[in-house]
C-alpha cells in the first residue's frame, strides 16, 4: 500500500491535480486505448458471429463431395471455397464494422465527450483504424486456423484412404504410390496458402482506411457501408476497365484521363488478387508479397492522411 | 504569469454563424459575446433554448471553431490540444460507450487524459463514491437510467482532477432527485475550488449554485453580473413567523403603517412543488 502511494506520489501535481503526459503529440497510450475500446466495442457487439458461418461453410464444404471430384479436385475445390469467402467475408466485415464506428460517435454525441479531452484528432483517427484493423486481424487469424485445421484433416483422411484403396487394388509399385500421395499433398495444407491469406488481411487494411476516409465525410452509417461497397467493386472492377480503355485502339483522351482520375483516387484491389494463382499451385514470390505490403501501407497512409485532413475541419 | 490570476474561461468577441449549406440560409448562433470567470467561480449560462448556450461551449472546448474572437482556458488558447488538460466536460444529453461499464467508462477516459494506472484506479474509486455509482460500477451503461448516466458523465468530466468543469444542461431530463443530487455535486465542486460553468434553461437551479450568472438571449449577453445583485429586491425585507397569532400581525402591519414603510405583502409561504416531491420520496427509493 505504501509503496503504492509512493509510486503515485509524482504524479500528483502541488495543485492537487493529477499530472497528464507531457507531449500532445500523436501517442501510443492514447491510441492503444482508442484501439483496445474500439475491439471490445466490435466485441461486445457480437461482430464475431460471422465466423461461425465461415466455420459452417468450410465444414460443409470439406464433408460433402457432391460433385464426386476426386481426391486431388476436391481439395482444390476446398481451398478454393475456402479462400474466397474468407476474401469476401472480411472485405465485407472490414467494411461494415469501419462504418459502424466515427457516424455513431458522432451521432452519440460520444465524440465531444473524446476530443474534450486533450485528444488530438489524428489520435482519434488512428486509434479507431487500428482497433478495426486489430478485429480484422484476428478475425483472419482464426478463419486461417479454421480453414487450416478443416483442411489438414480433409488431406490426411484423403491420402490413407486412397493410398489403402490403391494397395488393395494391387498393381502399385511403391514409386507409384508414393506420386499418388505427393499429387494429393501439393493440393494440401502448404506455406504458400499464407501468401493468399495475407493478401486477404492487406487488402482489408486498405478497405478499412478507405472506408474511415468515407465515413469522416458522411454522416451516417448506412451511406458509409454504401459508398464502401460501390468504392469496393469499383476497386475490383478498374484495372480490368483500364486494360481495356488502354489498349483499345479508339482509346481516346477523355476516356485515359478519366481512368486515370479513377485510379488516382480509388483503390486498385487486383494487387491483391493472388487467391485463384495459390489455389492452381502458383507459387508467390517473397518480392511480390513485399511489394504487395509496401502498397498496403502507401494506400493506408495515403487514406489516414486524407481522413484526418477532413476530420480535423469538422464541425462536431 | 501566475496560476491565480489566470482566469479559468476568457471568451473574448465570440461570434460563431453556421455557413447553410446549399439553400439553407446561415444561422448566428453567437454575437460578439465576451465573459470571463475566474478560477473557482461557478458561472451559470441561461437563455432559452436555441439562444446559444451549447455552441458558446463547444466553441471553448475545440468541438467547433469560432468565426470571430477568441476563447481560451487557463489562458491556453481553445484551438490547441493542451487548451483541454484542465477541462472537464460533459454536453447535453451526453451518450457514452454503451458496451463499456461504468468503471471502464472511467477508465476510458481517465487514459486519454494519460492518468497513470496507479493514480487512476484509486481516482476511480473515489469518483464512483463521489456520483453514487459504486452499485453500478461493473454494470454496462446499456442499462443506466438517465440520472445515472448524466453522474457517470459528471464523473468522467472529473476524471483527470481538472480545475475547470463546463456543464451542458446537467439536470436536463433527470427528475427532482436525481437533479438534487447533481446540484449537490457541483455544491461540493465549488467547495474543491474548482470552477464551473453550467447552462440552464431552469432558473431556479441556477440560483442555487451559482456566484455569477450571464442571460444569454439570440447569441448575444443581455445582463451579467452577480447573483445576489441580480435578484435581490434592495429595498424590501422579509419577515418570516412561526406561530404568530392574528393579533400579532395586525400589530406589525399598524407599526409598519406608522412608521412610514409600505406593507406589500402578507400570507403563508408555500413550500415548492419540489420540495414537496423530495420530501416525500425521500427515503422510499433504493
Ligand atoms: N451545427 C449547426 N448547424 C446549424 N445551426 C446550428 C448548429 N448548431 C446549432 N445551430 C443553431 O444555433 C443556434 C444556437 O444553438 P445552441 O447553441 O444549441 O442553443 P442552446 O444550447 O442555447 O439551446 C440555434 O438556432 C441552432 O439552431
Ligand atoms: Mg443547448
């Protein structure tokens, strides 16, 4: 007790008040905070539940073989059921649980009780972002070990089986079998399956900043989570469009500076796309994945950047 | 350059208009309003609603930038951060984390002030005491009745022992009891030496508990000054008499008649409709 009320002793100003950190410069302390309430917030919110579809799903799709794929399909097919509704279901949730945030504060009138506190604007930004990103991050943790677990299952089941099924059919040299399994393995659990879902959790951290620069400037949840979404496809669909704008020979000049204006200011989402190439076996190198995160975080500053310059004009 | 001498809130030509966006026109909320109070004064704003209470406050805690003159708090301008170490604020109809507890609420906001763990767990304690929340600490505040949250809200105001508390309606919505005990707070505030400023469209709440009022009408001061020089009557007495018979009275107001005063007034006083509510729920909750 006594060396407690030694430690706390410093802190006490002679006026009586309670010494507050120097600094009003971006801080840790302030932003763990914001961060730590804003993941319980998506916690106690119940915003986990949709895993348990995920966990549905892959179970499902691991038991029933309705297409009588054989062994090595079936896998592929897993994985590939796998990989995108985690791709999808977190760009989803990242973008949903992003715009639930700053318009309800705002609405609560939650936000005055916050930035009357010496609370930079810029803390209050990124401490919201790296709460989302945090939930988002385990969330993908726990689909992977999911997806890991049901699939490493599914693949040792799959390699005795056909493995016992060949020697009982006789016929098999030992080389013969032992290329049989390898064929099933290469379909199987594999470190190169951590490229795809890392692509997944980059591509999340940039929709969560682009969402937060969108729900600074609105004013409701709702018309967060529909500009997040048309920003989404449109992310998705604009390269596709460029290719074809650009190499079109009619290509005119209204029509390169317009996809270049759409390209400037929405996120291009097909530097994610590595899913399709994993699941066929394509090996990601380590520079694709190192440039994939440098533009992860270039989005995401670039994105934070703009949300505080609008945050920090607004009118609360 | 002395603490003392510093005042706690120094409004100074405070024009705020709000800019109508597309066909709507522009509202003055605030005109050229300009007061000071000084360190452990409690200054209470009235005006009716509409007349610019809440944005004069906003204006001083950062929320919202002025579009003329200044205002500062312990002399650290409002547009900066540091402006809002020694602050407290609780707004109108204040909404917090429903999810956290009373206790987390606390400690919430007693981080972002950078109050260290030691320190802000016994302050904690302490608050909960002060407000009456200790039975409610680890209860979510989903569950807080109004007057609860309202005293949750005054607790995370004080959280970081700040010298300055400005109150957005405090009693706005609460009933008579719960309306007592926040006045009662801000009672023992004043005692603490901390200053306030309170908005109020309830008059007789205000007389209550302030030093200083200023009547606040369409965004501009109408009258300012101390309380007892506001509305006390300067050339009239009251006499109160407890079992006086009839006789006696007709004596005084002969003697008054003959000594050349006016007698203006006689009857029994009436206790308020409030006191007459609090004294008969007294007790009978919780
Ligand atoms: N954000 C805003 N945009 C436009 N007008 C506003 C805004 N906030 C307040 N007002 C207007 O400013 C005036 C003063 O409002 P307010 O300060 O809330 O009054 P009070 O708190 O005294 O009831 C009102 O006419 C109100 O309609
Ligand atoms: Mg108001």
């Amino acid at each position: 007790m006594s060396s407690r009320e030694a430690d706390r002793k410093p802190r006490v100003k002679p006026g009586g008040t309670v010494a507050t950190r120097r600094g009003i410069g971006a801080s840790a302390g302030r932003i763990g905070t914001l961060a730590g309430t804003t993941f319980l917030q998506l916690l106690r919110m119940k915003t986990f539940y949709f895993l348990l579809i995920f966990s549905i799903l892959v179970v499902v799709a691991s038991t029933f073989n309705v297409l009588h794929h054989t062994g090595e399909q079936h896998l592929k097919l897993l994985k590939d059921v796998a990989l995108g509704a985690m791709s999808l279901f977190t760009s989803l949730f990242a973008i949903v649980a992003t715009a639930l945030l700053i318009p309800s504060d705002l609405e609560d009138r939650t936000l005055q009780t916050i930035l009357a506190k010496p609370v930079p604007r810029y803390d209050y930004i990124l401490g919201k972002l790296c709460g989302v990103i945090l939930v988002v991050a385990v969330s993908v943790v726990v689909m992977d070990l999911i997806f890991g677990a049901v699939l490493y299952a599914r693949e040792e089941m799959m390699v005795a089986a056909e493995l016992a099924g060949a020697t009982e059919s006789g016929g098999f040299a030992e080389e013969d079998l032992a290329v049989l399994e390898e064929r099933l393995r290469s379909q199987g659990l594999n470190w190169n399956l951590q490229n795809a879902v890392a692509a997944i959790f980059l591509k999340s951290c940039v929709i969560c900043a682009v969402t937060m620069l969108v729900s600074t400037i609105a004013s409701t949840s709702l018309f967060t989570i529909i500009v997040g979404f048309v920003i989404f496809f449109i992310g998705h669909l604009q390269s596709v469009a460029r290719d074809y704008w650009m190499h079109a020979l009619d290509a005119g000049l209204w029509k390169r500076l317009f996809s270049g204006l759409v390209a400037l200011i929405f996120p291009d989402f097909q530097i994610f796309n590595v899913v399709d190439g994993v699941v066929a076996g394509e090996v990601i190198p380590l520079g694709a994945m190192t440039r994939m995160a440098g533009l992860t975080i270039l989005y995401v500053m670039v994105y934070s950047m703009v949300a505080y310059l609008v945050f920090a004009d607004r009118e609360l | 350059m002395s603490e003392k001498k510093t005042a706690a809130v120094s409004i100074d030509g405070l024009t705020k208009v709000f800019r109508g966006a597309l066909a709507r026109e522009s509202v003055v909320a605030v005109k050229e309003l300009s007061l000071e109070v000084a360190p452990g004064e409690v200054y209470g704003l009235i005006g009716p609603n509409g007349s610019g209470k809440s944005t004069t406050m906003k204006v001083l805690l950062g929320l919202i930038r002025p579009s003329a003159g200044r205002t500062a708090i312990f002399g650290v301008d409002s547009t900066r951060v540091e402006s809002r170490r020694q602050v407290g604020f609780l707004p109108e109809n204040p909404y917090f984390y429903r999810h956290l507890t009373g206790r987390e609420t606390l400690q919430f906001y007693g981080r972002l002030c950078g109050v260290g763990r030691g320190a802000l767990r016994a302050r904690i304690d302490e608050l909960l005491e002060l407000v009456e929340l200790g039975h409610a600490a680890r209860r979510p505040l989903r569950g807080y009745s109004k007057g609860m949250l309202q005293r949750i809200g005054l607790a995370q105001a004080l959280v970081q022992e700040p010298r300055l508390v400005v109150l957005d309606e405090p009693t706005a919505g609460v009933d008579p009891a719960g309306s007592r005990k926040i006045r009662d707070l801000i009672l023992e505030l004043k005692q603490r030496g901390i200053a306030v400023v309170l908005s109020s469209h309830l008059l007789e709440q205000v007389q209550e508990v302030c030093d200083r009022v200023g009547i606040i009408f369409n965004g501009s001061m109408v009258q300012e000054g101390r309380l007892e020089d506001l509305i006390s009557i300067e050339n009239q007495t009251e006499i109160i008499l407890k079992n006086a018979s009839a006789d006696l009275l007709e004596r005084i107001r002969d003697l008054a008649e003959g000594a050349d005063a006016e007698f203006v007034k006689m009857g029994q006083p009436r206790t308020t409709l409030e006191s007459l509510f609090l004294r008969e729920t007294e007790g009978r909750e919780e």
